[in-house]
C-alpha cells in the first residue's frame, strides 16, 4: 500500500512514520510513503502557496494551482487511487472508513494549513474529506498521520497477528475490554479476581460484559447492535435494565 502526502511542511513526518510498528513496515517496504512538498510545485518566484481569501477575514488560503499540479503528478488511472484532503469540515473517521480507505492501492492525502485549502481543491479535486475529530489542529499534518496509522494495521504483514486487526472489537462497535498484567497487587490495587482463576470460559464471559459494560457506560452513541452476537445483546439488556433500576 502506498500513500502520498500532500504537505507545505515535509518535516513534520519525519518522526511520527519512521517509529514504531509503523516505521518497521516502512522499512520492510509493506508500507510505501512519499511525501510531497507542495512548495516545489508553485511555479512563481518566490514559491508561493498561500493567498488572502475572498471576501476579506483573518489567514491565508491554500491557492489550488500549486495543489493540483501536485495531485495531477500522482493520478494514475491504472491504480485504485483515492484522493483525501484533511479537514475538519470533513466527515468524521472512524473503524469502518479505515477498512474502506485500506482497500485502495493508494491514497493521496491533502494535508491543510493556514486558514484552509480553496474550496475548488475539496469540491473538484478530492474524493473524500475526513476529520479525524471535532476540534482543529493547527493543520491537517498530524491527521494524516493519524490516517496512515490505523489505515495501515490493515496491510497484511503490518500487524503480526491478523486475527487482532480483523476482530478488533471497535469494527463490531465495542470499546476493548481492560488488561491487566503482573504484579497481581500493585499499590494495593488487585487485579479481578477472574482473570487469575485460570478458568477460560469464565475469563471470556467476564471480558464479553466489561467490554459492553464499558461502552455502554462511555460510548453508547457507537454501539451497533445488529453485529452484536446473541450473549452480546443478553448482557446489553441486563446492563440496561440494571442502570435504570439505579436511575
Ligand atoms: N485539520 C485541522 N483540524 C483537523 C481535524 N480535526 N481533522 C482533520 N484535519 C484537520
């Protein structure tokens, strides 16, 4: 899978794509990622990439020829590609469009900055706007990184166990169950009592309420009961009628 990053600030990438998991992929060449300095594509003296806008108001605008000459360099009808710009006028990203995006060969991502990016780019230029949440960053860098991330656990190598990326409970709408790991009591604090009990069904029960207990309590807004298993909707109903007992 490759992605190309549309940017006026290069530099910006060299940490967060270089670490980690997925610096080893880029390494190994299962993740390909050239980042495209939009600056060398502004054909006037002073390379300039910016503009006031239209109609007055503070910042500048990202003008559009620089932008698409740097896009047209990529297309490529042979690939399935997929033009992205960053925004946060975008829709939101979450589990489901990144398995989408990690259908494609390639992505192109438009990185934002300033004021925003000329409209006729995000209308007639890009496939897709996404947000990678409701607030603003100081440009759409660290969102394209955040992209690149969770698109890539789905390139086959990435991720070690596939099993993870493929069932990863957030695809099914459920927030993972908690971990624990050694010592069994730190600062006074026991790990539950279950997960040290060695019974394997039990651990698994209990895992399966956690995890809808804990989305039910944080994130109601993203569970999806149609792909919940019949156990799974079971133990949402109880957790339902318990808390408005409570109530
Ligand atoms: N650019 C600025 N804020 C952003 C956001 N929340 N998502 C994507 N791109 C952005």
């Amino acid at each position: 899978m490759k992605f190309y990053i549309l940017t006026i600030l290069p530099k910006y990438f060299d940490g967060p794509l270089s670490v980690g998991i997925l610096g080893k992929a880029v390494e190994r060449g299962d993740v390909k990622i050239e980042i495209i300095n939009i600056r060398d594509f502004a054909e006037d003296l002073h390379k300039t990439v910016d503009d006031l806008p239209y109609g007055g108001g503070g910042g500048m605008v990202l003008k559009p020829e620089p932008i698409v000459k740097a896009i047209e360099s990529i297309i490529n009808p042979e690939r399935k590609q997929r033009v992205i710009a960053m925004t946060p006028a975008g829709r939101l990203l979450n589990q489901k469009i990144v398995k989408e995006l990690s259908e494609y060969e390639e992505i192109i991502i438009l990185c934002g900055r300033y004021e925003g990016i000329d409209e006729r780019i995000l209308e007639h230029f890009c496939e897709d706007l996404i947000s990678i949440g409701d607030y603003i960053l100081t440009g759409g860098e660290p969102a394209a990184a955040v992209l690149i991330d969770a698109v890539s656990r789905y390139v086959p190598g990435v991720v070690g166990n596939r099993k993870c990326v493929e069932e990863d409970s957030f695809s099914r709408g459920l927030l993972d169950y908690p971990q624990w790991t050694r010592p069994a009591v730190f600062r006074g604090i026991s790990v539950p009592e279950v997960l040290l009990s060695g019974n394997h069904k039990e651990i698994r029960k209990w895992r399966m309420m956690k995890t809808i207990e804990r989305t039910l309590k944080r994130r109601p807004e993203i569970i999806r009961e149609e792909l919940l298993t019949q156990e799974e909707l079971e133990s949402l109903k109880k957790l339902k009628e318990n808390s408005s007992v409570k109530k």
